[in-house]
C-alpha cells in the first residue's frame, strides 16, 4: 500500500467527521494532509474520530495494526498532538485523543506560529470551493459572535453565556493567549493588520489551554490577565468570537482585515444564514451625528452613512459635507457592538434578535449537532451554494 492510499483513506475519514474535509480536484487536502501526519500517523489517525478517545479504546479499534504496541501508539499520537495535527483533552484523569476540523482544529492547533510550508498547503485548500461549501454548511456553526463590552447594560437582557466576564470568571483555569494565526499568515504574506500591532490576542480556557501549553506553545496568564487583553481588543475594535457553547473553551479576538472567519463572512451577501448572533445594532437617527465612527469601526461593512440623498459614504460625511445617518444593514450585523463602543452620541446600541439562538453545552455537543445535520449532505451542498449567492 502506497503512502498515497494512507493520505486518501485519512481525508476520507476526516470528511465523514462531523466538519467535511473534502476532495477537491487538484488533490490541495492531500498535501495539507502530508505535511501534518507521517504516514504511520496517518494510519493510525483513522482509527480516531472527533469523539475523544481512551488508549484502550484507540487499540481496540478496527482499523488498527494487529499487535500494534502501545508505547509506539502511543508516541504516534503524542507526535499528532504535538503538531496539532490531532486534539487531546484529559478527562477523570485519563488521557483522550480525538481528531480535529480543519477549522476550527488543525489550522489553529499551529498557536500561532505556523510552518511556511503548512501555510502554503492550507492557502490552496482554503481557495477550493469545496472546502468553503464544507465549512458553511457546518450548522449550527462553529463560533459565535458575541457583545465586546465587558459589562453590558441590563437593560439588554443578555443572557450569561453572552457576558465575557461571566465567561472569563466562570471558566476552569489554565489561561493562554496565542498570538493570532490569521494575522500571522497576514504578515507572512506581507499584509499589515489596519486594527492593531498587538500580536497576541487569541485566549484559551480549561482543555484548550491545557493542550496548548503541553505542545510547549503560548504564553500562560492569569484570570485577570485576560480581562486586561479583552479591554484591550475592545479598544482595538476587535470582535469577540468564542467556540459556539456555553462553557467556551477558547476565545478569538477578529479583525475583518485578516480574519478568516470574518472574511469569509465580508464576502457573502447573506452571512447571517451561516453565523451565529444573538443582536444586532440599532441605530436612533435622531441623535446620529453623522460622523462615520461607528462606519469605521465596523469589521463586517454592514454600517454606512447616508447622506440625504440615499448615497453612502466611507467618511461618514454626504458629498455636500453636511452630515449624514448611519444605517445598519441587517442581514450583515453580528451583533459583536464595537459599533457602540465609542460613539459619542451614544446613537447606536444593541438589541436581541427576535429568535435566540443558545448554544450548545460543549464542543462535543456541538458536533453531534453538526454530525446529524449532514445526513443529508448532497441537498445540503446545494443549499449552502444557493444561500452562498444570496439566493
């Protein structure tokens, strides 16, 4: 059997995983695939799914080498975990090992500092409408947007797996952050962040801080520490996306320039059918300036100013130079609130969506989820493409 065979078999494991990882015609995930794993570990990665796993039950597995030692298996796995080419989490003492989506999962398990070659290999996968159609159709998604302010006003509602604070404070220690990978690749690239100059703004609670700082990477803080960054990323105007569960274990600070996520949702016509929000900015004409803050700040281009002609301007001014009026469109708003942060007319504030969308427990609910909804996958694909086109 060819190394080849060992590449194709784990690509079509990963894609019956609750996230797809698709083939695509230039074969782009298969030299993802040969830079992460050795072919032994591609071997054996096929007996994991995104379910963690105990080594007794990794062994037992069907696919694995007959009389297949436990201290090679297990160095094999260690290996994957150390690349973060595979995910690991401790639980009732006992170590598990499970595998991991393209995003959010291996891209990422690079915390921050990703090999050149990698990111080239990820660079062309992430090209292939086949891997975009994947990523959207994973419902409900991934991440989730959530309010930037620290406190945020009762009189919101919010719910508490919506407050950052209470997230912060009610999440297990240990606590890294990460510099982000996506401005990482920006600067690989030669691309200059237009937000900010900090580097190390993504957080990682409990398991996900846990795996980080056993593959020796990111920087461990205190519970403090990372309401000190979150404050920061707010000033910066960076929006809050945490995995899609009540207790997240990670937290990304996104600016629209280099974020993936985020711009992959600039560039749909209806991004709100493939995020998860539960607000979205509302502003009150009567006391909007016009001054095109809130314009700028936003990472998602779904605010603009009119002017009184229904023409819309990037400054926040009409082509007359009298002011305008900011206006939200709907169908692009997150909800993230770096809009409101700093306008000084206090013109524009958050409301609840009409349908509330909670998350799921956990990550491993969260996939379930997603798992079950690709039962009917090739009607799926089709809807994700006419939603894709704003159709």
């Amino acid at each position: 059997m060819s190394d080849l065979t060992f590449y194709r078999s784990l690509q079509e494991h990963l894609d019956r995983q609750a996230v797809g990882f698709p083939a695509t015609p230039a074969g782009a995930e298969l030299r993802f695939l040969q830079k992460l794993f050795t072919p032994d570990e591609a071997r054996l990665a096929v007996n994991l799914s995104y379910r963690p796993a105990s080594i007794e039950e990794i062994m037992k597995a069907p696919l694995q080498a007959s009389g297949a030692e436990r201290g090679k298996t297990l160095g094999l796995l260690e290996s994957m975990v150390s690349k973060g080419a595979i995910g690991w989490k401790e639980k009732d003492g006992t170590g598990r090992w499970f595998l991991l989506p393209m995003v959010v999962g291996m891209y990422e398990g690079q915390d921050g500092h990703i090999a050149p070659e990698i990111q080239a290999a990820a660079d062309a996968y992430f090209a292939t409408r086949e891997w975009g159609t994947a990523m959207l159709a994973a419902a409900p998604s991934q991440m989730r947007t959530i309010p930037v302010g620290i406190d945020v006003p009762v009189v919101h509602h919010v719910a508490s797996y919506e407050q950052i604070r209470a997230i912060v404070e009610a999440a297990p220690g240990p606590f890294v952050v990460i510099p982000c990978i996506c401005r990482e690749s920006a600067a690989w690239k030669g691309k200059r962040c237009s937000k900010t100059t900090r580097t190390e703004t993504c957080l990682g609670f409990g398991e996900t801080a846990a795996v980080v700082l056993k593959r020796k990477h990111g920087r461990e803080i205190s519970r403090e520490e990372v309401i000190t960054i979150l404050r920061e990323n707010e000033k910066d105007g960076l929006v809050l996306q945490p995995s899609n569960a009540r207790n997240p274990v990670f937290v990304c600070s996104c600016c629209g320039c280099c974020c993936g996520m985020l711009g992959m949702q600039r560039r749909l016509p209806h991004p709100l059918a493939f995020w998860t929000a539960n607000f979205h900015a509302v502003v009150h004409a009567d006391a909007c300036t016009g001054c095109g803050t809130c314009a700028t700040r936003c990472q998602v281009d779904a605010v603009a100013v009119h002017d009184s002609a229904g023409g819309t301007t990037a400054t926040g001014k009409s082509a007359g130079g009298s002011a305008g009026t900011a206006m939200v469109d709907i169908n692009r708003c997150i909800g993230c609130g770096v809009c409101t942060t700093t306008c000084a007319a206090e013109a524009i504030r958050l409301e609840k969506n009409a349908a509330e969308a909670i998350p799921p427990a956990n990550e491993e609910e969260l996939y379930d989820m997603i798992r079950s909804g690709r039962k009917g996958w090739p009607d799926t694909k089709e809807e994700v493409m006419r939603r894709m086109l704003g159709k």
